[in-house]
C-alpha cells in the first residue's frame, strides 16, 4: 500500500497529533491505578499477617544460663610450706598419677633432717633386735648368774645338810647362804633390768620411727603432688620464683571427663531439679547442639552476680573439649505437646490479648522463648490481633 501524501496524510497526522496527549493520560492512569492497587494489596496482606489465630504446638519452657566448659574435679593445687620453687617435674598437658609429683620447693634443710632422723631410727633398731643389741648382752648375763645362783644353790643346801649334822662350821653354812641368797637377787634384778630395758628400747625405736615419719612428711611437703589421676592443665610458677601458701602453683583435673559449669539467675533457680535435660550450645562447635543432664545445684548465691552456679554432665560429648570453652545453656523445665499457643508478643501485660471484640482475659501456661501456652480465656478460632 502507498504511503499517504498530500492533504491527506497532512490531515492523519495532525489528527494523530490531536489524539496522542489523550492516549499519554490514559496510560498515566492506568499505572497509577496499578501501583495503588499493588500498593493497597500489600498493605491488607501486611495487615493480614499482623492477625493471627492461636495454634496447636509442642511448647517447651526453659531456663536460659551462660555455659563454661570444666574438666571434672578440677582443683588448684597449693603448697603447704614457703620457698623457691626449685623445678617443675610436668608438663603443661602432662597427665600424673595420684601421688606424683607436680613441683619441687628447695628443702636442702629438711632432706637432712630426714637423713639424720633416718640413721637414729636404724640405730635405735640395732639396739633393740641386733647382733649386738643391749637386750643381748643383759640376757648373757642373766644366764650367768642363773648359772652362778645354782652353783650357789647346791653348796647351800650341801652345806645346810651337814649343818644339820652337826658337820662344818657356822660361818661356813652362813657364808654359803649368803651368797645363795646373792645370786637369787642377782638374777631378779638382771631380769628387772632386762625387762626395763627392753621397754626403754622399744619407746626408743617408736621415738625414732615417729620421727623419722615427720621428718619424711616435712620434706613431702616441699614436693607438691597430685591427689587425682588426671592431668595437669596449668602451671603458675617458674623456677626460682617464690612459692607460698596463698597462691595457687598448679591446675590439675580428670582429663576423660568434663562437666559444664551454668549460672542461673536468682530468679529461675527455684524452678530446677536434679536430672533436668539440657541443650547447650559452645562457640567452638558453632551451631551444633549438645545433650547434658543438671547434676548438681549449689546452694549459696554469688553475691557480686546475683547468679547460682550449677553443674551438668554431658550425655554425648564433643570430641574435643578444652577447659574455658564458653556457650550457652537452656535447662528444660517443663514440656507440653499439643498445647494452644501465641507469640509472646501478642500479650498485654502478660495476661490479656486484643480481639476483634476488644481486650480478653486469658490465663497462660508453658512458656517458651517466644511462644506461651493459653489455658483458658480463648479459642483456635479466636482471631488475634497484634497489640500496637
């Protein structure tokens, strides 16, 4: 087809002219139209989802605590003396027996006296039970004057006999009852003597033994050891350095068993109970989710926090765990399944929501961290709406 010339196509584009600003305005509205509509369907979806309706849920009500990872039984181990720390028998990461050494104090003095004590202790036993012991040599002489005293014995009552016949002199019978009876006290008193002695000697090796035992128990006390079987997480001193009662010297706990140290806030301790589940969660191990059950609940509050301590034990623990490691804790308290539930948020002062017949009293059970359990007060088919 030709395109349009002359008049005429002068007359189409100028009615075209005339007709576009029409077209311009129409278009105009049409999208404001558009956009208001958008915009209005977006409002009354955003006010929609402002309104809910209660729902049937598993709520779970928890006491939240802030979680420090501790190997179990750990203790700080002291010194009983004052001194010089002379050197550190472990390692840092070291494990240790019970009984094992963990640090030794400079005790030139008290290694003497146990020397010394030592060597009294021998002696005193030489004496009591040795080759030549005292005991020994008084026995010795008890047989000879036993044996002397029935020598005695016999010219006596020889002599005795033949006084009675009229044989020997006076002074002869006398002089051999003298030394009879010589002989008889001779033995007594040796045997006295023995006796005395040998309880003497005994006390004296209990003396020494006693002695002995302090002076060895004195110089344990310049080695510091370990009371548990586990391991040495931390050493504060280094040779040369002054050790003294006061201070801390060593860290020492089980190293297969750790616990987790909770503190609870004054307010929700009375809502605890031995053997309560908890989920904790340690910065370590990013998101995941551990199980441990409340094992302990200490009874005196920390003053400066306001805050109970309590411990739990792990029911599957990490692979690794290191003393310090930090997270948080939820203690499960109570649980509900089933339960008709709201967000927290739609509450009024805890005890009432807004309806569209205006404010409800409602009477609340398990709480959650967002959600609370409705007892009474309303329905799944009551229609909430969210305070302002």
């Amino acid at each position: 087809m030709a395109s349009p010339t002359g008049e005429d196509g002068k007359r189409r584009m100028h009615e075209t002219k005339e007709t576009n600003p029409n077209r311009h305005l129409c278009k105009t509205m049409m999208r404001h139209s558009f956009f208001l509509a958008v915009f209005l369907g977006l409002y009354s979806c955003s006010t929609k989802t402002d309104n809910i309706y209660p729902e049937k849920r598993t709520v779970t009500e928890s006491v939240y605590a802030s979680a420090t990872v501790q190997p179990d039984s750990l203790y700080q181990a002291y010194s009983s003396v004052v001194g010089i720390l002379d050197k550190n028998l472990v390692e840092e990461g070291d494990l240790v027996g019970k009984g094992d050494g963990i640090v030794q104090i400079i005790n030139t003095s008290p290694k003497l006296s146990v020397e010394n004590a030592k060597l009294s202790f021998e002696l005193a036993k030489e004496n009591y039970n040795g080759n030549a012991a005292i005991l020994a040599a008084i026995l010795d002489e008890i047989e000879a004057s036993e044996l002397k005293l029935r020598n005695d014995s016999i010219n006596y009552f020889r002599q005795k006999n033949l006084w009675a016949q009229n044989i020997g002199s006076k002074l002869e019978f006398d002089n051999r009852k003298l030394a009879y009876e010589l002989s008889q006290n001779n033995v007594s008193l040796l045997k006295s003597k023995y006796q005395r002695t040998k309880k003497e000697l005994q006390t004296q090796v209990k003396q020494a033994e006693n002695n002995y035992k302090t002076s060895q128990t004195l110089s344990e006390d310049f080695t510091v050891a370990s009371k548990i079987d586990g391991k040495v997480y931390a050493l504060y001193k280094n040779p040369g350095e002054i050790v003294n009662t006061l201070e801390p010297i060593a860290a020492v706990g089980l190293s297969n068993k750790f616990m987790v140290e909770l503190l609870v806030d004054e307010v929700d301790i009375v809502k605890l109970d031995l053997g309560q589940r908890i989920l904790i969660t340690l910065d370590a191990y990013n998101s995941e989710v551990f199980e441990a059950k409340l094992h302990k609940i200490y009874p005196r509050k920390d003053e400066r926090s306001q805050t109970f301590k309590v411990e739990a034990i792990f029911i599957a623990p990490p692979n690794k765990l290191y003393p310090g490691l930090s997270g948080e804790g939820n203690i499960l308290i109570a649980e509900k399944e089933d339960a008709l539930t709201l967000p927290k948020e739609y509450l009024i002062e805890g005890t009432k929501v807004l309806t569209e017949d205006g404010e409800v009293e409602v009477i609340t059970g398990v709480q959650s961290m967002d959600r609370v359990e409705i007892l009474s007060g309303i329905n799944e088919n009551t229609y909430i709406l969210k305070p302002k």
